[in-house]
C-alpha cells in the first residue's frame, strides 16, 4: 500500500494513509494517489512524496521525532532523546506524588525518595545511540 509522506512547515513530518476504498475504479493506483496528493498535501508542504508503506517505521514511539531524507523517514536522534527523557522525567514525577502520598499515610520513603531525586534523564539518555536502545532506558524504579 501506498502512503504520502511530507514535511511540514513546522519541520515536522505527516504521513497520509489514503482509504483505498474512494479509488475511483476508472483510476489506477498512481492516479488515485495523485488525486489524493493535490487534495489533501498542505501547499506550504516541503517535499511530498509517494512512497511504499515500508518506508515507515512500524514502531510509532518515536513518530514525533521522524524527520524526512527524500522519500526515507529517519529518526532524529536528538529528538528521540528529548522524548525519552520527558518520559523519564514524567515517571519520575509521578512517582514522587506516589511517594508524597505514601509518606502521608505514614510510611517511610526516603530512601526510595532519594533514588528517584538521582535519577538524571538527560545523562541516562545522552549515549543511546538508536531508538531502540533509547526505548530501553528507563530506571527498574521508575516502571
């Protein structure tokens, strides 16, 4: 299956996935994506293009990170990091309200307090070098 991929202005990336079932059947496929292309493709668009659906990453993680080489979706690795350690730092916080909570209630928390206030996201993430190691960072604590 086919699907339009292009830049936006913003500099991120959209992916369009026709519904094949308003392919007109005096169409062929290129017609019909054609038509779908000046139709819904932003006139500010960077670089539409028609591309085989294997040229887009199945694992939707790191979509917002997705930036476009011609008709090649790649991941940005600084901004895959960027998404990983916001992640890291929204279990961080809601595991401190956990805590507050729990410390509420009477328990003893510090030590676990302790362990989540070390935890530093940007560090964690600074050598991951693809998105799959990336997805792989995340403290025992923190799940």
């Amino acid at each position: 299956m086919k699907k339009i991929i292009y830049t936006r202005a913003d500099g991120g990336v959209s992916i369009v996935s026709p519904a094949m079932a308003n392919q007109l059947a005096t169409e062929t496929e290129a017609e019909f994506m054609a038509r779908i292309q000046a139709r819904v493709v932003p006139v500010d668009a960077i670089n539409p293009q028609i591309v085989d659906e294997s040229a887009i990453p199945v694992d939707r993680t790191f979509r917002n990170a997705l930036k476009q080489t011609g008709s090649a979706l790649i991941h940005d690795m600084p901004t895959c990091r960027q998404i990983q350690e916001k992640r890291i730092e929204d279990a961080r916080k809601h595991k401190m309200q956990e805590f507050l909570l729990r410390a509420e209630l009477g328990e003893n928390v510090v030590t676990e307090k302790a362990a989540i206030q070390a935890i530093n996201a940007r560090t964690l993430c600074a050598t991951a070098q693809t998105p799959e190691e990336l997805k792989t960072i995340m403290p025992t604590i923190l799940k």
